[in-house]
C-alpha cells in the first residue's frame, strides 16, 4: 500500500489542476485553523491530500501562515510524506528563472514564528542536519529525470521573513552565506514536519532573479509571467513522483 502523501502549495499552487477532489474537510487543532479546508482527492489515480499554506485565495502572508497548525492536520490525517511546493528567487546565477530546484539544505533567518510543536512540554531536540528527507528528494530527482526535466539537485534554501522581497545587500548577504535560493515559507515548515515525523522535501520553482542579481527591479508581472511559464513543469513532476512512492 502506497503512504498517504500531502501537497503543500505555496504562490501559483492555491489550487491543484486536475485533482480529483473526494472531500474537503476544515480541520480545528490545538494551535488554531489551518490555512485553508483539507481537501482530499486523487491525483494521477492515487490518493493525496491538498493544502494551499497562502490559504484558497492566497491571503495569508509568509509571516502570518499558521504552520503549526497545516502540519498537525497532516500528520492527524495519516501523512507520511509532504512534497512542499514554493516559489523562490534565484541568488546563485546558474539557477534562472523558470528553472527547478530540488533543495538540499536551508538557513532560517525568519523570526518571531512559532518554530515547535513543545513550547510547553518537555523540550525536545529533533536531528536537523540534513532539513530534506533524502528519499523523497531522490524520488522527485527520479521522476525529474524520467520525465526528461533539466532540475538542479541541490541548493541552499535561505528562508527570509517576508512579506517584502530582500535588498540587494542582503541576498549579498545570503549569497556570502552559502545560499543559492531565497523564499518565505521554508521554515518552520520543514522543522515541524521533521518534528511530526513526516517525510518532507521541496519542489522549488525560480520566479525571479534576486535582488542585484537581475538587470532590472523585480516585478509582479515578470513573476508571474515565470509563475506561468514553470508552473506546469511543477504538476508534471508532482504526478509523475506520486507513482514513484
């Protein structure tokens, strides 16, 4: 029997084309409401649960996302293993734009999150060595590979606070630091997934150069133009790494 698999969406992914939905379900936790209803479907034949972090509209900011709650509703669901999808700005300029990034390891630089599950119980220290689940990165590797898509198969995630984009001292910053993508939503969504137990990797797709790293400022509609041009890319790699787990 295949393990039930979740999607977190992230920016361009608040819904899931082709998904055949069996139910939704609005999910109440400890630590308050999910993002958005737990929608449950099937997806290229197999079962799969959806959940868009920005909720169904894309209204909540990276800062304001209840990541603890969309992590226990998944692991209270069966979950065993998240495939994250996110939006993310080149720093390192091998990685353009349109390009996939299956990331190896991440710096957090967020604050104020809710970063755990044992605020108030005993403490806890999770292994954190390596952020990504190496067996579901290599699955979405596998299926990037059948499918004939150029991904890179490493990066360094820096997850910034959002929901501003950086200044170009800072991705010099980020870049001085080792990191070679920059996103809002990476943490501490992998930490409480690594915290719940539950398999997790990411499916970067580059929507824009960083800043300083492009020739231009950065705009909505370049972002979205590459939102649109890699956005398919990420659906077809998603079905495809379904039929691999």
């Amino acid at each position: 029997m295949s393990e039930l698999v979740a999607i977190i969406g992230g920016t361009g992914l608040t819904a899931l084309e082709g998904l055949e939905i069996t139910h939704r379900e609005m999910m109440y936790t400890p630590y308050g409401e999910a993002s958005s209803p737990i929608t449950h479907g099937k997806y290229s034949g197999k079962p799969v649960i959806f959940l868009p972090r920005h909720g169904s509209r894309h209204t909540i900011p990276p800062h304001k996302i209840n990541y603890q709650a969309n992590i226990w509703c998944l692991k209270e669901l069966g979950v065993k293993n998240i495939i994250a999808v996110a939006a993310v700005g080149g720093i390192n300029m091998d990685m353009k734009p349109q390009d996939l990034v299956i990331p190896h390891q991440l710096v957090d630089y967020t604050w104020g999150r809710k970063h755990t599950f044992f605020e108030d119980t005993d403490v806890q220290h999770i292994d954190f060595t390596d952020p990504y689940t190496f067996e579901l990165r290599e699955k979405l590797l596998n299926a990037a590979k059948d499918l004939g898509f150029p991904v890179h198969d490493k990066g360094v995630y820096a997850a910034t606070q959002g929901p501003r984009l950086e200044t170009t001292a800072e991705i010099d910053r980020l870049e001085k630091d080792g990191c070679d993508l920059v996103g809002m939503t990476g943490m501490p969504e992998a930490a409480l997934a690594r915290e719940a137990e539950i398999n997790y990797a990411t499916c970067a797709l580059i929507v824009n150069e960083a800043a300083g790293r492009g020739p231009e400022q950065i705009t909505m509609e370049d972002i979205e133009r590459n939102l649109e041009g890699g956005i398919q890319r990420v659906r077809e790699l998603l079905s495809k790494v379904l039929t691999l787990i």
